[in-house]
C-alpha cells in the first residue's frame, strides 16, 4: 500500500523540513537540502519522498526527480547500511588508490557498485573526495579515511561490521542542524519584496554608486 | 546542540595541513584543537576585521580589498575588489553565494579552511556582505563534505546567538542572514552559474553567456557576487591589517599567501600556506620547509600547477614563481591551487587518462562538444592502454581536442590580468570540456613516444594453420 504522502516524514522531520524552508527566500531553494533530509530519514530517495517534497516546496514531483536525478549522492534504492567510497583519481591513483579499492572489492567479496549480501556495506569508486595529500582515501558515509592501507581497510570493515565507530547510517551528512528564531534573523523574504536598499548603505547613499 | 562529528582521529592520522615558518594569514589557528569553536575564535582575535569593518563605510571596505588586489582563489584569479565592482546600481537586493564545492582533481584547501576555521569564513562573508550591500548569503558546501557542514552549521548558530549573524549586528544597522546549504555530488555545480542553478533548485548544469558575471544576473535574477571560501577567508585578517600590510606578503600582482595542496609522489605531501607569487615550484616541491622533494630520492617526471584543467608542467617549469602571469605566459594556469607531482615511474598515458575520465564523468551533457568529446578522448585512450589503440589515434585526440578547445588553452591564461579575456576560446558553454583537453595536449607534446610505444606495441596474434583444402 502507498503511503500517504502527508506521513512520509516524521512529525520531527517535517517539522526540520518546515524549518529549511524557511531559511530560503524561495521554497524551491530548499530542494537539494530536503532530499537530504528525506535521505537522511529512510536512507535513500524514496518515490513517496519526492512527492512530499515537491508538495513542500511547491514543484511537481517530475520535477523533483529531474532534479534529484542530476546528483550522485541521492540513492532511489536502499544502499548498504555503510557506503564506502574509494577515490581512484589522480592523486590517489598515483599513491595506490585501484589497488585499495581492488583489495576493497576481495574483502567484502563484491564488485564496484554492488552491496554485500548482509547489506551493510555498498562499495564505489569515487572522484577527488578533496583528501588528495592524503592518498588513498576513501570516505565511509562521508566520513573521510586516510592514507588508507590494506590492514587499515580490514580493520576498518571489523569495527563497522562490530558497530565500533561512530559513523552514522548512509544518508546522515551534517548531525547538526541551523537553528535561529525569526526575531534574531535579519529576515528572509523573497527578492520582489526587498527591493529598497540595505539601510547601512542608503545612509551612505550619497556616494554609493548603488543609489 | 549535539557536537560536531570528530571523524574519529582522522584528523590526527593524516592531518593534510602541514604548519611552515612562513607567514600565517588564514591558517593562523589550524594549530588549535579547538580551532573551529567562537571559544578560540573570540581569543586569538576573531571578530576584529568585522568590528574595523563596520566602523569604516562600505565604499571604504570596498577600496581595501581593491587596494589589497586580492584576487579569487577559486580557479580564475580574478581581482575581487574589481569584481565587486560589476554590481549594476540600484537593482537590489544583492546576493552573496560562497563556492564551497571543491572538487577539482587534486584541490584540498577550502575544506580545510571550512572544517578548522569557519567563524574565519563567516566574517568574511559578513565583510562582503556590508561593504556590497548584500541581503543574504548562502554558504553552498560540497555534498560529501559532512564534518564542513556540521563545523559551518555549529559555527552560524554560536555566531547569531552572540549577535555577530542576523539583525543588527553588535548593535549595529548591520543584519544579514547566512544560510549553510549543500550540494549532493557534481563537480560542474563549482562553476558559478551552474551553482546558482543548484542554490535554485535546479539541475546544476552551466548558464548560457553572457551574461559573463552572475553579478548581473544571478540567484533569483538579482546581482549576485559569487566567491571561492579561501578568497573570503582572507577578508578578516585584511581588514584587521589593512591593505598595506596585506600587500607587504606575495608580490606586487600577486599579493598575500595562498593555500597550495600538494599531493602525489612526494616525501612529504601537504597543504601549505605559502606567500603568493614569490615561493617558487621548486622550493615547494623540494624545500625542506615543504614537501622536500620526490619520494625516495626519485626523479620528477611531471607536475600539474593548477589542478585537474591545467595544461601540465616539467622539470624546466620548476623555477618560475607562484604568480598567475609568469605561469600564464609558460601556457598553464594556477587554477585552484593543486599541485600533483607525478615521478618518473609514472605511465603519462595513464595519468592523462585518468584525468580525461573524470571530466568525461562529470561533463553536463549541455554541449555536443563537451559531453561527446570527452567521452571519445577517455575511450581513444582505454584502448590505447589496453593495447588496442590504431597508428591514427594520436591525431585523432588532438582533432578531438581541437574541436572542443580550438587554438592554444587556456587562452585566458596568457592575457594580461586585468583584463582576462572573455569569452575564453571554446567551443562549449563553459571551461569543463576545454579541461579535458589540457592532459592530453600536454602529454602527446612531451610523450608523444610513450603513446606510440603503446600504439605499436601488439600482442602476437596467433596464425591458426588452415587445414589444406579447407573452405575459407
Ligand atoms: C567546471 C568548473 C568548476 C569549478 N569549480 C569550482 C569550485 O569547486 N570551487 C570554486 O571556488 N570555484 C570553482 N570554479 C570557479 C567558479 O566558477 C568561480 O569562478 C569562483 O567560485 C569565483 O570565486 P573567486 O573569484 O573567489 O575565485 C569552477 C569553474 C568551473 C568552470
Ligand atoms: S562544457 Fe561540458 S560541463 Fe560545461 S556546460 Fe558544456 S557539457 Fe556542460
Ligand atoms: S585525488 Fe583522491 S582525494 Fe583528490
């Protein structure tokens, strides 16, 4: 059965989506964070997500799809619980990047782009993860490893396989959150309704070529 | 307010950033352990640049950065100052949209810069944002960046809560709110239209020019100033300092210090601040100060100056400063402040193409040129590596790339500075295809016998015998 689209956040969720939102003088503006947030919750891009989403922000859910499925990060399918991401660009290719990620596939016994069976582990190879001096790196869930060597990528998969780290679920990215009442803000509203020069600058105006 | 992801000891296992005895203007508290916290912020003279800042006019904090020539440290090098200068009058509001998407192949500064000193990164956005008259700003981090974004996240909300974000800053009739937003993967959303499609919503893919600056047409339509994270990073310090003393570091067009990432072959691989435009390659690569030379005593082979779109540097390059102009004359660019040194093990063909596969990978498909030209030139040179490359296929890359990028590339680069010339020569929307050009050019010019050596190279195809009177 599909779910109602209204319940596909949490009432906490929503209420963070309301929240980004708010931070954008257009909704739409909201998008990519929102998917996030959608990613965050379930751990990838559900259908029912997109249609909420583009409820929240006032776009149809083509359009939200279009959109979403321009970006790498967003996944349409559920991914391992770890996704791990080797690096094999130039900087870590010259340091032993295709051979860490050949040992990556032998260790969890899967190709590049493929799940392990117990679904904890989904393995890419990646583009510059911007870690370039500290070739081969490889982020687990975004979270950067360096100067990866063979027994630190087998020690690596132990303490995630035993639940030792304190790397959060795929689709987690930033745990803390933009949090500031209207009353501190400066006030965000949409650009046809701030068309009056900032008051520090016509209290200026006689010089400021602006005005 | 949950803490910020430590990343468990990554930072201490391979730290990136490495401290020298030069002078320090933006990675002055990288040596903190606390150095991200409105704490350490607050004593080590956070906060100054915006307080100078707001008791001069805007005009005045304008002429600064124009006096300090401070120039984009995201690729172009383009004068700030000047920059800031293109806002057409009167059509608020004004937009600040900082480009925190590094992803050029070897590039590793501006996370550092966000990751261990974001309330440095604020300020300058602050700094910006009251010299311009800029309403709001929205702080664009790379998608696969999570600990950036806690740091920046963590950072905005100490910073409204002590008054120096949102309204009326200390006091003042200074407000201006600043939004951390994130990308979710695509290099081609670092160029600053395709960002701002991003920041709307939108697909990420590169705006038709002209408009050549966003700040005519920008977000929503309105002005928009578009800036690299270690260009704003610069700010505070040079409004504490003044212009003057920002220009007695670096050379006379080049001035201040600038966030080199050096990676690849190197006995000690790093992030350096070093002083623009007087620090040469050289001592870089090889100065007991910085990477101190080719791992285990091995010779160089080559080096990129720029970053994965740089056309590629040699022995005979190793001299000449970290200046844009010098570089530009030698036919190569300083781009995002990446060198990749590659040593004399190095097969110049894999090299090359491992970077024509990424712009293959991340080209927008906007552009005939682009997103089939890449595609050729990555497959042209898997077959060669495989073996399997044809006597015609050294010309048909250069055909290729001149078809993308006629004439010598980057054509911007050997322009004067203040008058970079636009639009670059190109056949495409914007300068990603023309980037996938730069390797193979250079790798053909220098190594054209390493191609040939693979081109004829051919596994002995084994002859069956034919049984005599058999039917062919
Ligand atoms: C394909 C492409 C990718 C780019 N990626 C980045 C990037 O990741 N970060 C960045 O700051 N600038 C990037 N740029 C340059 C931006 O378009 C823009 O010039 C820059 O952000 C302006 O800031 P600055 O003047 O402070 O350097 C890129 C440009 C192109 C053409
Ligand atoms: S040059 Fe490539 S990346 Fe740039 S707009 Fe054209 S297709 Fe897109
Ligand atoms: S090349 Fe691997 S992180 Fe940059």
């Amino acid at each position: 059965m599909k779910p109602d689209s209204a319940s596909v956040f949490t009432t906490d969720n929503e209420a963070r989506a309301v929240e980004i939102i708010s931070w954008f003088p257009r909704p739409r503006s909201a998008m990519i964070p929102l998917l996030h947030l959608a990613q965050q919750q379930d751990g990838y891009v559900s259908d029912a997500a997109m249609r909420r989403v583009g409820e929240l922000i006032g776009v149809t859910t083509a359009e939200v799809k279009g959109t979403a499925s321009f970006y790498e990060m967003f996944r349409f399918e559920p991914v391992g619980r770890y996704l791990i991401n080797v690096c094999t660009n130039i900087s870590c290719l010259l340091c032993g990047g295709e051979e860490l990620l050949e040992h990556a596939c032998e260790v969890l016994g899967t190709e590049v782009g493929g799940t392990t069976s117990d679904a904890m582990f989904t393995l890419e190879e990646v583009e510059c993860i911007a870690a370039c001096t500290e070739a081969p790196c490889l982020q687990v869930n975004y979270r950067y490893r360096g100067r990866v060597t063979n027994t630190d990528f087998d020690r690596l998969v132990e303490d995630l396989r035993a639940g030792q780290t304190d790397i959060p679920h795929h689709g987690v990215l930033s745990q803390v959150h933009q949090r500031t009442d209207a009353e501190h803000r400066a006030g965000i509203v949409p650009p046809e309704q701030a068309r009056e020069a900032p008051v520090w600058i016509s209290r200026n105006s006689d010089t400021q070529a602006g005005d | 307010m949950s803490t910020p992801h430590e990343s468990d000891g990554y930072l201490a296992h391979a730290p990136g950033y490495v401290a020298n005895d030069g002078p320090k203007l933006i990675t002055s508290r990288f040596e903190h352990s606390d150095s991200f916290t409105l704490q350490r912020y607050l004593a080590t003279g956070g906060y100054n640049g915006l307080q100078a800042a707001l008791r001069a006019t805007p005009q005045e904090v304008h002429q600064q950065v124009r006096e300090a020539t401070l120039l984009g440290r995201g690729g172009a090098g383009f004068p700030a100052g000047v920059k800031w200068g293109f806002l057409p009058p009167g059509k608020h509001p004004y937009y600040l949209v900082v480009n925190g998407d590094e992803s050029e192949p070897g590039t590793y500064k501006d996370r550092l810069l966000m990751e261990r000193d974001p309330h440095q990164l604020i300020e300058g956005c602050l700094i910006a944002c009251y010299a311009l008259g800029l309403q709001q700003c929205f702080l664009y981090v790379r998608g696969e960046m999570a600990l950036a974004q806690e740091r920046i996240t963590a950072a905005l909300n100490e910073a409204y809560e002590a008054g120096y974000v949102g309204r009326e800053i200390r006091g003042s009739d200074f407000s201006v709110d600043i939004v951390m937003s994130q990308g979710a993967g695509a290099y081609i959303v670092g160029e600053e239209t395709a960002l701002i499609e991003s920041l709307e919503g939108r697909r990420g893919m590169p705006r038709l020019k002209p408009p050549y600056f966003p700040a005519a047409v920008g977000l929503y339509g309105q002005p928009t100033i578009v800036n690299n994270v270690e260009t704003l990073s610069n700010l505070p310090w040079l409004l504490t300092n003044g212009a003057e003393a920002y220009r007695s570091y670096g050379s006379e067009t080049s001035p201040g210090t600038r966030m080199f990432a050096v990676s690849g072959h190197l006995q000690r691989p790093g992030v350096y601040e070093v002083q623009h435009g007087v620090t040469t390659f050289r001592e870089l690569i090889y100065g007991n100060n910085y990477c101190q030379g080719i791992r285990q005593g091995r010779e160089l082979k080559m080096f990129i100056p720029g970053g994965g779109s740089s056309p590629w540097f040699f022995g005979e390059h190793l001299d000449l400063p970290l200046e844009a102009k010098p570089v530009g004359a030698a036919g190569s660019m300083l781009g995002s402040g990446a060198i990749v040194v590659m040593d004399d093990t190095t097969d110049a063909v894999k090299a090359a193409w491992r970077v024509v596969k990424f712009f293959a990978r991340e080209s927008c498909g906007k552009c005939t040129p682009c997103r089939e030209g890449t595609t050729w030139l990555e497959q042209i040179l898997r077959r060669i590596l495989d073996g399997e490359g044809r006597p015609a296929d050294i010309d048909l890359l250069l055909d290729i790339g001149d078809n993308i990028s006629p004439g010598p590339y980057p054509a911007a680069a050997h322009g004067e500075l203040e008058a970079v010339p636009f639009p670059p020569r190109q056949t495409t929307i914007c300068p990603l295809g023309p980037s996938a050009v730069a390797p193979v050019v250079s790798t053909i010019r220098r190594f054209r016998h390493e191609y040939e050596a693979k081109i004829t190279r051919r596994d002995p195809i084994p002859v069956m015998a034919v049984p005599a009177g058999a039917a062919l």
